[in-house]
C-alpha cells in the first residue's frame, strides 16, 4: 500500500515559526514606531506647553490678542494718526521739487505722447487695477537712518540723463547742500525763495498737518495679518512725507525768527512718531526712531538760530525726557513675540504654511533652510519649533525690560545664543536682534538732547554755561541720565563755539564730544547734542 508523501516534519513548523517570528517582529517594531512618535511628540508639546507657561508667568497677557486690548481707545478728534493720513492726501504732487529728479529714471519718451489727453482727462482707476500697497518686509540694517535727516529724503534715484546733465547735476547739488546746511547757518537767498514756494504749495497739507501738536497719541488702521509677515504698514509709510513737511516748516520758521513756532512744528513731529509708541512691530519702532530722530536734529537746528524763553525750553524738555523714557525695544519683541508665535500656531493647526511666508529663510544657505524646512514634517516638529521661538523671545523681553544701560551684554549674549539654532529659529526672531542697538543710539541722542536743553536754560538763568551737568541738579534736572552704552553719567564739555552733552556711542570709547552729525555710526565718533554762543547763532551764510 502506497503512503501519502507527509511534509518534513522538521522543516515546516520551522517556517511556520519564522513567518510567526517576522510578523511578530514587524509588529513590535510598529508599535514601538508608533509608541516612540507619540512620546516624542507628547515630549514636543510639553516643551511648548513649558514655552507658554514661562510666558505667561513672565510677562501676563502677552498674546497679539492681549496686547491690543490694552491699547488704549483713542477718539477720532485726537487720533494722530488719522491727521497723519488727512495731511498725506493734501500733499502736492512732486514735493518738494529738488528730491524729484528731472527725468523718471529708465524713462523713455513715447513717440505718440502728444496724441494722449492730458492727465487730468485721463479717466481714475478702477479699484481693482490700483495695485496692492507696500507690504512689510523684515527689518533690514539700512532701514534704519544713520544720522540726524531733517528732510527724511527718499535717498538719490538714478540720473535717467546721465551724470552730465548740468540741470540734474544742479539739482543734486542743491539737495545736498540744503540737506547738510550747518545748524547755526541761515539759508541762502536761493535756498529761501525755493523753499518758501515749496511751502506755498503745500499750504494746505501743512494747515492739517500742524495740528498734531495737540494730539500726543494716535493708532494706525492696521489690520495684522495671519502669517505676520505681510501685515499692511502703507499709512505708516506715508506719514514720512508729512513729517518732511513738518520738518521744513520748522526749518523756516527758525530762519524767520518764530523760534517757538518752529519747536511747535517739531512737538509735531514728536505727535506723528507717538503714533507708533505702542503699535507692537519692530518696523513701526523703526519708523518712530526715525521720526524722533528729525525732531532732535531739528530742535538742535531751532536752538542754533537764536534764544527761546524758558517756557517754552522746560516744556521741550519734559517732551524730550518722556521720549528718552519710551521702551521702544520692549514694545518691538513683544510684538514680534506675539506675531511670530500666532503664525507658528496657524502652521501647527494646518491653517498655514512656513512656505506662506515671504522671503522667510532668505538670510541662511539653501541647503540648510531646505533642511530646517523637511524636518517640520517630522511628527512634532513644529511645536518645538514654536517653544524654542517662545523661550528665546521670552528672554529676549525680559532683557528689554531692564534699563538700556543695562541691556547691551544680555543682547550680546542672546544674539550668540541665537546664532546657534535652526535656521527658521534664527529667521523668526532676526527683527529683535536688529533693533536694539538703534534703540540705544537714539535714546542716547534724546537723553543728550534734554540734557542740552537742561544745560541752556542753565546758561540762560546764569549767563554762563554750567560747569558740570551737576550743577544742573536739582533746579533743571532731577539727576544726569545715564549713557545708554557704558552705564556712566552722559559726558559734557564747553569750547569755543558752546557746550556739548554727549554719549561715548556704540564702540564705547569716549572720544571727547566728536560727532558726526550725518553719519553717527563713524569709528571714533561719539553721540551727542550741541549748543552755540548766542553770538554764533543765526549766521549769515
């Protein structure tokens, strides 16, 4: 009888067992896969949670949310910032004439131009074909002025006519002198006559404009937007022509004599910039550090020109002091801190993309931002993105709420710290580590120039300039601020030509009161506010 042929009784449990050993196997590894991703990232959002636990230990009510709550209302009537954008729409075209260049650079002319209607028959665009407006771009070093600009120009254009052209050539000459005149120098007979038929033209925006002096606050109609980035800034942008007008009236009015006239234009320019004080975006302080840093200029320039009564001086001087005490640096990362963490949240949530995001990444290689960008597809990834974000923006708050002086080697040390993360990390808190040392630069300018106002009711009072800033304790100021850079008492000298209160500036080193009032940031060069003789003032050019 034939058998049946039987599977080898030692090799087909040994397969059975080998299969039941991989699916095993492939079981384990599965579930310690999926157990290893939910504890990394249930460690992830730990990490956050922490993240945003300090901050709201730290510093309550920090969210974008929170921060515009307690902004405070502002009614319409004594809103700055809608004066700004009443004075901007009354400005004339091509103002003031010697920053336009002749000829729109990379022009050329139509050969069927003259068959065109004129402009003003020309029907006005649609809504729709009006291009978008200006969006905000991250803050760049240039961004910020490098001197005092009392005429806060728009910078050289190309010379479409070529370097040649002696009537360009002339109105680049004339710009250039008119925007470096000496502050004790009145203008010249050309000077004067183009600038009183520039102000002639612009009559009616300055009528508006010359109200900011009695609306110290203001809020922009700024709408922030999700991914932070992109937020609008465009009626923030145009108040920089208004200040331009204020700035020339104040510069006509000293040279006409109306030397409270011309402080009231520059109280003005302090109104525009106290528009921004508490707007929370690093390019809105940046706007304010310019605007503040016109009206000093122009209050130098004002006091060069002749005497004003200590009235008006003391209320300058309480205006200056407010302005030094602004913590511009505070108000700036706590908005970044705030806008940045919101758009990480809306990527957590899937609502955005860090692709959304314009520009983001542009200032590390490519390859190390495609790697910082693939590995937030990595379960958790973004959320500890977002807590390494908070916690290096939470210091970075609780560095600006120190006093300035004592701020600089926290910053250094941060901004080191800094360099060390991701590329996304070091790109999302890049505006804070631009803004501080122009914050200092400008305080330290503010706090010298109510020094100086301080020290020129001293000369005043006592026909004589003080001494020491001592002597100007307790009856013209409560104490000698300190120098923003070094932590020492601001500096002061007298020469031949007055008195000068002055900071030892960024590199620390105190170089006896030599400034450069057009480029501050020159080695060897110190920061300060300047005073002239009486018999100095006013000089004829």
């Amino acid at each position: 009888m034939t058998r049946p042929i039987l599977p080898d009784s030692d090799t087909a449990p040994s397969r059975w067992r080998w299969r039941r050993l991989l699916l095993l196997g492939l079981l384990v590894v599965a579930g310690l896969a999926a157990g290893g991703g939910w504890l990394l990232v249930s460690m992830k959002n730990r990490q956050l949670q922490a993240a945003l636990a300090e901050a709201d230990q730290l510093d309550p009510g920090w969210r974008l949310e929170d921060l515009d709550a307690k902004r405070p209302v502002i009614p319409d009537d004594e809103n700055s910032a809608l004066t700004l954008i009443a004075a901007y729409q009354k400005m004339p075209p091509k103002w003031p004439e010697w920053d336009i260049p002749l000829q729109p650079p990379e022009s050329l002319p139509d050969p069927d131009e003259e068959d065109l209607p004129p402009a003003e028959a020309l029907p006005a665009p649609r809504q729709e074909e009006i291009p978008p407006p200006e969006r905000l771009p991250p803050p760049r070093e240039e961004d910020f002025p490098p001197g005092e600009d009392p005429d806060l120009g728009e910078g050289e254009m190309p010379n479409a006519r070529g370097s040649d052209d002696p009537l360009e050539e002339a109105r680049r000459q004339f710009a250039d002198a008119f925007g470096t005149l000496y502050p004790p120098v009145r203008f010249n007979e050309e000077q004067e006559r183009r600038l009183r038929a520039e102000m002639k033209r612009a009559a009616d925006a300055l009528a508006v404009a010359r109200t900011l002096v009695r609306q110290p606050r203001g809020r922009h109609p700024i709408t922030v937007s999700m991914d932070w980035n992109s937020t609008l800034i465009t009626t923030v942008q145009d108040s920089r022509g208004v200040v331009q007008l204020l700035a020339l009236d104040a510069r006509l009015r000293a040279h006409d004599g109306d030397l409270e006239g011309a402080l009231a234009s520059c109280h003005a320019i302090f109104n525009a910039g106290s528009s921004l004080r508490d707007e929370p975006a690093t390019i809105c302080m940046i706007v304010h550090i310019v605007f503040r840093s016109v009206a000093v200029a122009l209050v130098e320039r004002v006091l060069a020109q002749g005497e004003v009564g200590d009235d008006a001086l003391a209320a300058l001087q309480g205006r200056l002091e407010e302005e030094a005490a602004l913590p511009l640096l505070l108000v700036a990362v706590r908005g970044e801190r705030a806008g940045w963490d919101r758009f990480l949240a809306a990527v957590q949530k899937g609502e955005l993309k860090v692709s959304d995001v314009r520009d983001l990444g542009s200032s590390g290689g490519r390859g190390e931002w495609f790697d910082d960008y693939t590995r937030l597809h990595v379960p958790g990834a973004v959320a500890s993105a977002r807590a390494v974000v908070l916690r290096k923006m939470n210091q970075a708050v609780e560095i600006a709420k120190l006093p300035p002086e004592e701020q600089r080697a926290r910053i250094d040390e941060w901004d080191a710290s800094l360099r060390k993360e991701s590329t996304l990390v070091h790109c999302l808190c890049l505006g804070s580590m631009l803004i501080p040392r122009h914050v200092w630069s400008d305080g330290a300018r503010a706090r010298c120039a109510a020094v100086g106002v301080a020290v020129e009711r001293y000369r005043r009072r006592h026909r004589r300039w003080p001494d020491a800033l001592s002597d100007l304790t307790p009856q013209f100021l409560k104490a000698v601020p300190a120098d923003p850079f070094d932590g020492q008492p601001l500096r002061y000298r007298k020469d031949e030509e007055g008195a000068v209160v002055y900071s030892v500036g960024p590199d620390g080193k105190d170089d006896g009161g030599a400034f450069d009032k057009l480029d501050g940031r020159q080695p060897g060069s110190d920061l300060g506010f300047r005073l002239w003789e009486p018999a100095l003032r006013g000089q004829r050019p």
